[in-house]
C-alpha cells in the first residue's frame, strides 16, 4: 500500500459495534482486539468475539497465520450489508496474545477523556 | 519557551497533526506556543512505499491518527553527506537500511525524529526505529502521552503564553 494518507482506524471495542453506535457506519475505518472464535479458510472470513459481542473480519488482503483463542487486533473498513450484518474489510492486523484487555478497556477510556479535553480546550 | 525543544516529544497523533509551522524558522513548530523540533510516536505501521536507495515512507496509525513518516535511504548518494567523514556516512546509511528492513506492514513501530513538514503536511524524518513486541506497548505509549501531555507540555506551555 502506498504512504498515501489514510484514515486512522478509530479505537471501538466489539460491544461498542451495534446499530445505534456512532462507529457503526459504512465505510467507517477502526480498529476493534478480540480472541478468534472461527476461521473459514475458503473465504479467509475469522470471528472475533469480545464477552458476547462478535464481528466477523474479511482477512483475505492479509498475510496472517491466525490461531484459535488467540487476541488479534484488525485495522480496516466496516461493511454494512442490507440486513445490518458487519464485517470489516482488514486492511492490517496482528496477533496480540498477552495484551491486558481490562487495561486497554479502561486505557482507552482515558484516551477518549483526554482526546475530549484537548478538543474542548481549544474550541473553549 | 524552548524547554522540550531538542527532546523527542511523545504525542499522539491527534496532537502531532495539530501542532503549527512557524513563519520565522522552518525546522519549529509549535504547541500551544511551546516550541518543538523532534519526536516519538508509537502504532501500526498502515502504509508502506519504498523508493530504493532514496526513501521508505510510511505512516503510524495510533488510534488517534496516521503520522506520516520518512526515512532517508540516500546517505551514500546525497551531497548532504559528501562533506562528511565516508566511514560514518557508511554507518548511518547501514542502520537506515536496517530500519527500513523492519518497517513492515502491520508490525507495532516507535519511531523518533525530526518534525517536518512536506508539501504542507506535518511528517516525522526518522532517526530511530524500534519494532516493538510487547502488545501492551500501545496502551502504555497512550499513557505516557496522557500524563507528559498534563503533568509536563501543558504546563510548560501556559507558562510560555
């Protein structure tokens, strides 16, 4: 891929994935950590799964070896089809076994705490 | 006003895309009137364009944004270095090499250097690059940038305005 510029894969966690989030829109670039639950080879489709949230990540542009129960975490696209289903279009990803969850949870809401301050501080 | 100006500042992207060019001196820029010249950045490399023997561009993304980055490939080539002594201009072209061996697609870099700008937009000259293993690396960078942001840059900054 060239250093063209791209949009930045926004931080969402699965459970953040449904209808009513701001996230969840066509096109939408972000980048979502979960343990792989299933993996069709043929069409190179993995499920991630979060506590009781799931998507299904479309791996087909990635040179990846993927292990069952590993934490992997996805950058790319979202599709949204007719029916509401999701998968995102990975543009990257990587295997992250070892990654604290509960710590990048709650981490992430820190950034977003502070991402908004800075925002407000200057629009202020 | 130039406390942090020859440190490698952490920011995140969001903040590095923000910070301003000075008029006067090319090579500043300032944040929040807090004058900068290097930094660090931690992420996913998410793009990758190699020009043998000139440059590797590439860009970080953090989760907050994609800091643009570029790494000279040209040492041995560029009359920039023809005044300098051959043997070290060899050594800094050889740990250029090895950098842009490891920046691949998907791989968690840190990276430091120079800020610059390019065709109006803010990107990072590299000096260092280190690939990182550990997968909390990225939530510590995070709170890194969070508490030098608050504690240190913000402070130094309002005592400069």
């Amino acid at each position: 891929m060239a250093a063209s510029s791209v949009s930045s894969g926004a931080l969402v966690m699965l459970e953040e994935l449904n209808p009513s989030s701001p996230y969840f829109k066509q096109g939408a670039s972000i980048r979502v950590t979960g343990k792989l639950q299933e993996f069709n080879v043929e069409v190179a489709v993995a499920v991630l799964v979060d506590g009781s949230a799931t998507l299904k990540v479309d791996t087909q542009h990635l040179n990846l070896n993927l292990h069952m129960s590993s934490i992997y975490q996805f950058i790319g696209e979202l599709q949204i089809d007719a029916s509401n289903e999701a998968i995102l279009k990975a543009r990257v990803g990587r295997n992250v076994d070892g990654m604290d969850l509960n710590l990048y949870r709650q981490s992430l809401q820190l950034l977003r705490d502070f991402q908004a301050d800075q925002n407000s501080s200057l629009t202020a | 006003m130039d406390a942090l100006y020859n440190t490698h500042v952490k920011l995140l992207a969001f903040d590095f895309l923000k910070l301003t060019n000075s008029s006067m001196d090319p090579s500043s820029f300032s944040r929040n009137g807090m004058r900068l010249s290097r930094a660090e950045t931690l992420g996913f490399v998410v793009t990758w364009e190699l020009k043998p023997n000139k440059f590797l561009k590439f860009s970080i993304d953090d989760g907050t944004g994609c800091i643009p980055c570029v790494l000279w490939l040209n040492q041995l080539n560029s009359p920039y270095f023809s005044r300098r002594n051959p043997s070290d201009v060899r050594l800094i072209a050889d740990v250029a090499v090895k950098f842009a061996s490891e920046i691949q697609l998907g791989v968690i870099a840190s990276v430091r250097g120079r800020i610059t700008g390019y065709r109006g937009a803010l990107q990072i000259t590299v000096s260092d690059v280190v690939i990182e293993r550990d997968p909390n690396s990225q939530v510590l960078h995070w709170l890194d940038c969070i508490r030098l942001s608050r504690k240190c840059y913000d402070k130094l900054s309002k005592n400069t305005v």
